[in-house]
C-alpha cells in the first residue's frame, strides 16, 4: 500500500539519491537527510577516426555537440571535477567530487564530498564501467572498505545523478541526443579557446545512439526525469573535445504531480581536463563486494 492510499495524501519522493530500487537503498542511507558509459570507449559511438585527418570542431554547431563524446573519447583518458547541485522548493544541496576517467579500458573513479545532513560523512567513492557502478561508504549497512556493486538499471535515474556525481563517460555520452545547438560565443579558459554552445538533448536518443551498457544509464534517466528536452551548456576546443558540461535534470518530488513546486531540479556539471593523462581506476576485487541481504534496509 502506497502512502498515498495510507493517507490519502499525495506521495511524496525523495530525490533520486534517496530513492530505492535494490541496491539503490544504499544511497539513501549515504544521502539521507537531502532532498545523482557514454564517451567513445563507454559503450557506444565509433572510437575510431575514419581518416587519418586529426579531428576538427565541425563547423555545424549541432554536428560538434554531437561527436563531442567520440572525439573525447579518442584522448585516451580525463581528468575530471563534478558539481551536482539538487534544488526543491523545501531544500538546497550541493556535492563535488574529482577523478577520471580511461575510455580505452573503459573505467572511471570519482571520489564525491557529501555535504552536510546526510548520513554519510567524508565522501563516496564511485568507480564506473558502462552499466555498472562500485559504490565505497554507500551506507552505514556496509562494512567499512568493502564495496557495493549495483547495476545501472536498479537506479530509478539509471545513475545519472544518484551517486551524487554524473560520471564524465556519461555526461558526454548525453551530448549524442543533442536535438538543438546554438554558438554561444568563444572563451578562453586557462589560454584555450572554448566554442560555447547551448541546446536541448533527448536521454533516449542519446540512449540508441550509445548503445550496449553505456547507454542503460541514460535510457532508464529518459524514463525518470519529467522534462523530456534536457537544457545543456557545452564547451568544446577546436579539436571538438568537451572541457566542460551543463546539464539540467528535472523529476517530479510528488509522485505524479506536474505542478511547479513540487518539481526538482538537478543541475549537473563536468568539467575535463587533462586529455590523453594517465588515470588510475581499477574494478574492486570480489573480495571486496559487500552483498546487501534482501531483508536489509538502511535507517
């Protein structure tokens, strides 16, 4: 019985790090108290140049957008920082976290600040594949140092904002659903010249675009969020390599409800940095993979 037919109140939802779907319980345990594979290398896209020409910002803004993530993808690796902002009309929370992420083996490390209020303190530690995440201080449930493994389709957002953090294959692999694209402007970020563009993306086109694992994440996201045409601001250099991505998530926190305030916003940004620099992530071993009992719930 849901809580709305307990009290005939309308029901209530967290937000998504909140929200449970198997594994998923654990976030809410590490985010209680708040209101979180697509790059070339992810699991979609062609990682191979189809010339021997080194790539080039195309000068349709709507074709740059979209290859961000296969020219990305083909440096090797990144260096990333994250901001994930979560806004309802009751709270307002923000977490960052720094890592990386190695398209060519396909793995990525983000270690996010909780902020404070939520169960968990310090910070959570994520390591991504296409389809999957490692989850480390997920939940007072979970034995210090051991691990959770969770499958990007138990997460009612697919993991895109869940973990606090949107890992940097998937922030970029969203960039293929790309239905609008405008120049903005050129700026100049640490001496490099950025192509500032600015549109509307669609998760399930990004999805099919994807394909395989990588695209679980955000066919699942395009399911949950309310706001079918997700706003992105993108920042590419004249190679065509994302530095740095604005996207603005929105889901209903009362199940159902399409009014205003009962709307929550996720505004998630990654930035890249240092194209093609060793990155160190590695998939936790099995003796490390802490597995939840079925009857286990975190308070």
């Amino acid at each position: 019985m849901t809580d709305q037919q307990r009290t005939g109140r309308p029901e209530r939802r967290p937000m998504p790090h909140l929200r449970s779907a198997a594994g998923a319980a654990l976030l809410a345990a590490a985010l209680a108290g708040l209101s979180a594979g697509c790059a070339a290398g992810s699991g979609g896209g062609s990682s191979d140049q189809r010339s021997g020409a080194p790539d080039q910002l195309a000068a349709d803004p709507l074709t740059a957008v979209r290859n961000a993530a296969d020219i990305t993808g083909r440096t090797g690796s990144a260096h990333t920082a994250t901001e994930l902002v979560t806004e309802s009309s009751e709270k307002k929370a923000a977490f960052t976290g720094t890592g990386g992420y190695d398209y060519v083996k396909r793995i990525g490390r983000l270690e996010v600040q909780v902020p404070p209020g939520a169960a968990t303190t310090g910070k959570i530690v994520e390591v991504v594949l296409p389809g999957t995440v490692y989850l480390q201080n997920s939940g007072a449930k979970v034995p210090e140092g051991k691990w959770v493994k969770l499958d990007v389709r138990q997460l009612p957002d697919g993991n895109l904002v869940s973990g606090g953090a949107t890992d940097p294959a998937t922030a970029a692999g969203a960039l293929r659903g790309a239905q609008k694209a405008d120049a903005v402007g050129t700026e100049t970020v640490d001496g490099v010249p950025l192509h500032h563009y600015r549109g509307t993306l669609d998760l399930a086109k990004a999805a099919d675009a994807t394909g395989g694992r990588g695209g679980d994440g955000l066919r699942v996201g395009a399911q949950t969020f309310t706001a079918k045409e997700v706003p992105y601001d993108a920042w590419l250099d004249d190679q065509g390599r994302l530095h740095k991505v604005v996207e603005v998530f929105t889901f209903a926190g009362v199940a159902g409800s399409k009014e205003a305030k009962d709307q929550v916003k996720v505004t998630s940004t990654t930035s890249l940095t240092d194209f093609g620099k060793p990155v160190e992530a590695a998939e936790p071993p099995a003796s490390d993979i802490y597995a939840m009992k079925p009857t286990e719930s975190p308070k």
